[in-house]
C-alpha cells in the first residue's frame, strides 16, 4: 500500500531560509512515498486537493501532519494528525 502525507505548516514562513522540501523531510524522518507541503511560501494552500492530488497519484493511505515555525525560524512537528475523512 502506498502512503502520502501531507504536511501543513502553520505559522510565518521564515525571512531567511524558506521551506526546503527535500531538505526539511530528511531532517524531520517524513518518510512515504509522496510528500506534499502545503505552507505560505510553497504555493499551495489546500488540504482537500493535495489530498486529490496524492490519490490520483495512487496513495492508498494519506495522512495529514502539522508542522510549525518556531521564532527561530526552524521548522518542526507538532505531534498533531489531522483526520482526513471521505
């Protein structure tokens, strides 16, 4: 079963280093199949079709996590799931 998640970042995206995708799942330990980063800075802003989106690219499991920027400017995980339903 392939999985995706998706990562929804709350928050001020930092001035000085944005959102580096492949950078910043490494150094979380995201690990799936798909990734897609829904923040400020990335371009994309809803769950509901990054979830489309990763469905029609064959994920049959999708999880939704929450990350944040803290004043520092460090991205991190909260912990949090998001329930994705339908």
């Amino acid at each position: 079963m392939r999985t995706g998640i998706i990562v929804y970042v709350t928050g001020e995206p930092p001035a000085i280093s944005p959102i580096n995708a492949d950078a910043d799942r490494k150094r979380l330990g995201v690990d799936a199949d798909a990734v897609v980063w829904i923040a400020p800075d990335t371009g994309e802003a809803d769950i509901h079709y990054a979830w489309w989106a990763l469905q029609c690219r064959g994920m049959a499991r999708v999880i939704c996590k929450t990350a944040a920027v803290d004043p520092a400017g460090t991205l991190r995980l909260t912990g949090r799931e998001l329930r994705l339903c339908g």
